[in-house]
C-alpha cells in the first residue's frame, strides 16, 4: 500500500471535517449531512480501487 493513499484520505477527512464544522455553525445541517457522506463516498470509492487492485495481484500470482 502507498503512503500517499493514506496522506490523501487523511487531508480528505481534514477538509470534510472543517466544511462540516463551517456548515453546522452557520446552521446548515443538511448540507453539513451531504458535505460528510460525499466525502465518505469519495474515500470508499479509494479503498474499493485498492481492494480491486489487492484481488488482481492475489489472482495472478495464485493463477486463479
């Protein structure tokens, strides 16, 4: 696995975590919601990728 993927999720969780506390305090909630799970969606959409790719190399080095 890469640092890099780990920096990347890590300054998305940062980012994600400051416009929700903007958003809360200006009493937007919902978007604050929306704002959370898109960057959910974005760093498990990162994860299935490396899951993905985990599998492949599993499958060629087995054979399978």
């Amino acid at each position: 696995m890469d640092v890099d993927l780990i920096f990347r999720i890590a300054a998305i969780g940062i980012i994600v975590a400051v416009l929700n506390q903007v958003l809360v305090r200006s009493g937007r909630e919902e978007q604050a919601m929306m704002t959370t799970l898109a960057g959910l969606v974005v760093v498990l959409m990162m994860v299935v990728q490396q899951i993905s790719t985990l599998f492949d190399t599993v499958k060629t080095l087995f054979g399978l």
